[in-house]
C-alpha cells in the first residue's frame, strides 16, 4: 500500500476541469435546541449483532434534514469504561439507497467489511455510532449528499449516543466510506462550530466523492461516458436530493421525461430494484440542455461540495489506485489542494477499487483512530 503524507507532486488531472472553482468555506445551519434528542430506541435484530458488542441499539433521534429525525445504530464497548469515558466514533454509511426499506437500521450490519471495522474499533475500546442520516429509514426524502444535513446527522447522533450511554467521552471523530466519505469531510469543517460542548479530533474517509459538483457541472445532453461505475445511479440521487432542498432552481426544468421519471423513482425504490433500471442508461440522456452558464453548478457547490479549507484536526483519506466509483485523479486533485492550503492530509493508496481499498487498510485506519482519540 502507499502512502502518501504532506505535498502531493507530479499530480495531473483532467484539464477539462481545471478551470472550475474550489468549493468555499462551509456554511452550516442553525442547531436545534433538541438536536440529539432521542424519542424512541429498540434493541437492533440479530442480523447487526457485532463481535465486541457489549450492547447494541437502535435509536430514532432529532436532526437537521427531511421531517427531522435519523435513526442511528449504537454499540458499546465490552468491559469497564475508561477515565473519562468511551471515546466514539461516528460511522456515516456508503450509497445503500434512497428507499425507507433500504436504511441500515432496517437491513442491519449486512457487510462483513463493516462488521469488521466496527469490531475493531469496538476492541481498541470506541463506542461506535452508525446514522442512517435523514429521510433514509425515516419520514421525508432521503436528501442525498447534502453536506450540511449529513453534518448536522453525524453530530446529533453523538449527541444522542451520550444520551443513551452517560458514560461516553465528549472525545470524538467521525469516519466514512463513499457518501459516508462525503459526509465525513463535510462533518469535519462543521464540527466545531455544530458541537462546541464536544472535543472533536479528526476525520477518515475512504472513497468520498469530493469533486462530484465539478463533475456533474459538466453535466448535459452530450455527457461522454468516463465508463465509472453507478455514475448515472447517483446522479439520479443527486437530482432527487437537490430537486428536495433546491425547489428554487427548478431541477425538473432541466431534465427530460426519462430523468423525471427516474428521480420521481428514486426515494421509493429500492436499490437492487433501482440500480439494474439505470445500469444501461446514459447519463446524457437526463438532461435536456447542459448544465454549464445555469444555476445548477453553483446550486451543486452549495448542495454537495466540499471545502479545502477548515480542516483543523487531522484527516485520513483512503483512495484505491482501482476505484471505478470515484476515480483517483479526483481525489488526488482534492488533496493536493488540501495540500495548498497548509492541511495536507494522510492519503492511503491501496491497490484495491472502491470497497476493497477500505478492506485493506482497516488496520491502519483504526491505528489512525487510537491515535487521534488518545487522551
């Protein structure tokens, strides 16, 4: 595996996009008074039991985003809790869906690679914390990859871990995959300023999409096909989130009568129903007029992007050198900007795709974790 720390050099990217605009600080919305507050909790089915478990819940909190409220999974370390108490980790969930039926509350710790991870943070003596984010598992549209609400449902679902578990630390750091990825790094320039009663310590994301806004700027009729995997699949969930939060720029103005039909589809369908129905389908053949000189691209940036400044505690990047979902020059790109701007982080290159890279490094990852979650 590679790794990479401080100033990346030689990095080339695509030059079509080297013209666009780094997304600007984070902005996030207002707390709540009763953010984190728990309003029902469940024992979670034996399909989410975990190695090193000592207990395992589910609960339904308050949160930012659709008819505010997330459902979380909590699970707590086996023996004496130490001085100060369980550090946590939030773990925010890869694309699983948009469907209710589809939220991992609902499905359980399905993946092996995740029961992994948290047995091991568990083992290193973390209370793990896993959120559905809003309107996935919950009433309203699941508003996918919105940064700000993925933040503000990272941060209440520590809130309300510390509610159900007094004997937890305000010691924490936030980890992800994919989307989760995504959100992870949108919690981390938000943290501070959403949780100031919390200590935050830092981020890991593996996969994120980070320039997905510079991508889906180029968006249009005549889109080539850049042979990434799921493209058209989470684009349609962009469109469906964005369409939700974003009724001002009049999404379906945008789109032909195919693509009003698949984002009408998308946060009722389920993913293995959903995913083979966009497999064969263009990207180009959603959108009737292109995206660029509109006010999509700016709407994408505000929705989705994510800065490069404003990182104050440490972050993990996990990219592998055979990811089809999020190509690497995209994330090489994004950390050699994080670079420029004085917060270099630690990038992991493993050789493995999307899901395999995570596999990979779980032990380097979890030693990042003690390392940062240490008192």
């Amino acid at each position: 595996m590679r790794r990479v720390t401080g100033w990346l050099t030689g990095l080339t990217v695509c030059t079509l996009m080297t013209s666009l605009a780094t997304a600007g600080p984070a902005t996030a919305a207002p707390v709540a008074a009763d953010a984190g507050t728990i309003v029902a909790e469940r024992p979670i089915g034996p399909g989410s039991a975990v190695p090193g478990a000592a207990d395992s819940r589910t609960v339904t909190y308050r949160t930012t985003g659709a008819e505010g409220l997330a459902n979380a999974m909590i699970f707590e370390p086996e023996g004496t809790p130490p001085q100060g108490g369980w550090p946590i980790v939030a773990w925010a969930h890869g694309t699983v869906g948009m469907a209710d039926q589809d939220a991992p509350s609902n499905t359980g710790v399905n993946y092996q690679l995740y029961r992994d991870l948290f047995s091991d943070w568990l083992r290193r003596g973390f209370l793990v914390v896993a959120t559905d984010y809003a309107g996935l598992g919950t009433p309203g549209v699941h508003p996918y990859l919105d940064a700000d609400v993925a933040a503000h449902n990272v941060v209440d679902s520590v809130r309300a871990a510390r509610s159900l578990h007094p004997e937890a630390s305000d010691v924490w750091a936030v980890a992800g995959q994919s989307q989760g990825g995504h959100a992870a790094l949108a919690t981390a320039v938000r943290a501070e300023t959403l949780s100031p009663e919390l200590d935050f310590r830092g981020t890991f994301a593996s996969g994120a999409p980070t320039n997905l806004d510079r991508l889906a700027a180029l968006a249009g009729p005549d889109f080539p096909d850049l042979h990434l995997d799921g493209l058209t699949l989470y684009m349609v969930y962009v469109a469906a989130g964005l369409r939700q939060s974003r009724p001002d720029v009049d999404v379906d103005s945008y789109l032909t009568p195919l693509g009003r039909e698949l984002v009408d589809a998308a946060d009722t369908t389920p993913l293995d129903v959903f995913r083979p129905s966009v497999a064969s389908v263009p990207l180009g053949s959603l959108f009737t007029r292109p995206l660029a000189g509109t006010p999509i691209p700016q709407a994408l940036t505000d929705y989705l992007g994510v800065p490069t400044t404003g990182f104050d505690e440490p972050v993990m990047l996990v990219q592998g050198l055979a990811d089809h979902v999020v190509p690497p020059p995209l994330t090489l790109w994004y950390s050699a900007e994080l670079a420029l701007s004085g917060e270099p982080p630690e990038l992991l290159l493993p050789a493995g795709g999307h899901i395999s890279s995570l596999e990979q490094s779980v032990p380097e990852i979890g030693a990042f974790l003690e390392r940062i979650l240490a008192p």
